[in-house]
C-alpha cells in the first residue's frame, strides 16, 4: 500500500484537461500547472501549441502518442529520475479518456512517483449532463470497433446494461453506427451531442428509430448517449412463450413454485393472481 498525500514535494506528473472547444473553459490551475512544470508532454505538439500561445505559456513541448507512448514513458521517467516535473495532455479533454495516458500513469506510479489529476473539460460528462437521461449511474463505453461485425459483437455485449451509456462516434461511422445500435438495441432514448463547447454546437434528442431514419449527416466531435435497457433480451424471449410455459422454465432451472411465479409475473409486468390462476388453470 502507498499513500500519496499532494504536499509531497516529490517530482510529479500532472495530468492535465485541456478545453474540448472553448479555450474559455480552461482553468486557472490548468494555465499554472503548465507554465511551471519543466516540459508538457502531449498528443500533436501543432494543436498544443495553438492552446499555449493563447495563453501566453512558453514552457518546452514534446509529443506523446499512442505510436510513441513506450519508449516516451521511458524518456518521461528520466525526467522524473532529474527531479523535473512533468505535464501531460491531449488535444482535447481529460488525458487517458480515449486518448493516450493510462500507460505512462501507471509506470510512473510503478516507480515510486506522483501523479496528480487536474479536472476540466470532458466531452463525455457534458453530454451526458445535458442529454435528458438518467446519469447518476452510467457507463463510459468510448470508441466502439470500427469494423461493423464487431461492432455488433459489442453493443450485443451492452444488451441488458441497464443504465445509461456514453459512446464516442466520428462521423464517418456514426451513421452506420446507429443503426446497428437500433438494431441491437431497438427503438431506445438516444441524445447525440456534437461540436461541444463550439460555435456550431448542437444536441439530437429522441429515439433510435426517428434518429436512424433521419438524413442528418452529422459533422464534427460526437458523443453518443443511450438509455439503458428497462427489460432483457431473456425477458423479451420469455414473454413470447406462454405463461404456463413461461413459468414451466423456471421450473425446470429448479426455482420454486411461489417464486418462479413471482419471477413470471416480474417478467411479463403482471400481478402474481393473474400467473397464479393462469397455471393452475383446470
């Protein structure tokens, strides 16, 4: 066990949310943390460096990606090993959340060295905040596969998750994307927020069907947000048997009479008199 306490004066990586549009919505911390660590590691040193100069932050940047992230950790360490302190970042967002950073956090934290966070900007939880769906329980799914079959494979996966989702989407894939999310999923509530924090931001609210059968031809950074599931593939599959037959399944997977009535009756969204005088119907 290691306790890490932030008033440690040991050398230390920062991870730090950079702006997912609006470079307004950088924090004070964020722009302090930057000008004073030693070197600021980051995903495209261009992007980066437009963030810096308007911030007037003159501190060395080096590139960190998801082609370099194993022999950067390597460099990133001997930085550290020099008692100098580091910065990382991505071009947008919270670092390691779909980008690069998970890595290099925990080889530093396997050598003994700080880490600290520096919260901000995340696409993922402004979507979802303004979507209109449940969020105090949800699950950050990110970037599904590109290739459709495992796709499917996927969202199949996330079937019966019955809380709210959070996928990200580029939009030469969302519209094949959805639809195979309808296909898995059927006609659930869906919130798709584009462009966030940007001049051309915009959020789609309602359901799979009238999204997937809109010509919408959505531009930009996507985030996609499903409500989860209120009923089971098992339970839809159940409910098309009848309620002798229904209650006869439970039975055999030996569940007790008085419960594998209740089970039934859960299922199908009926009172337990209604089961009870289906199966001992004479």
């Amino acid at each position: 066990m290691r306790i890490q306490k932030t008033l440690d004066a040991k050398p230390t990586l920062y991870l730090v949310a950079t702006p997912i549009g609006n470079f307004s919505d950088m924090t004070f911390r964020s722009i302090e943390v930057l000008k004073s660590v030693d070197i600021i590691f980051c995903e495209d040193t261009r992007v980066t460096k437009v963030l810096l100069s308007h911030f007037n932050i003159n501190t060395p940047l080096s590139s960190y990606h998801i082609f370099n992230e194993n022999e950067k950790c390597e460099d990133i360490v001997k930085f550290l090993d020099d008692k100098k302190n580091i910065a990382l970042v991505s071009d947008a967002g919270l670092p390691g959340i779909s980008d690069p950073g998970y890595l290099l956090t925990k080889t530093i934290l396997d050598k003994g060295y700080d880490v600290v966070a520096l919260p901000g900007a995340s696409a993922s939880l402004t979507a979802l905040i303004a979507s209109g769906l449940p969020c105090d329980k949800f699950l950050f799914y990110g970037f599904l596969d590109h290739k459709k079959s495992q796709k499917q494979k996927e969202l199949e996966s996330l079937r019966d998750y019955k809380y709210t989702m959070i996928f990200y989407e580029s939009p030469h894939r969302i519209e094949e994307t959805l639809e195979v999310m309808y296909e898995v999923f059927g006609n659930r509530e869906v919130a798709i927020a584009r462009e966030l924090t940007k001049k051309y931001e915009e959020y789609i609210r309602g359901n799979l069907e009238e999204i997937v059968n809109s010509d919408l031809q959505l531009k930009g950074e996507i985030v996609i947000i499903v409500k989860g599931t209120n009923v089971t593939k098992k339970q839809i599959d159940l409910s098309k048997l009848s309620i002798k037959e229904h209650y006869k399944y439970y039975l055999d997977n030996n569940v007790e009479s008085k419960e594998a009535m209740k089970m039934v009756a859960k299922d199908r969204k009926i009172s337990k008199s209604d089961v009870y005088r289906e199966v001992n119907e004479i």
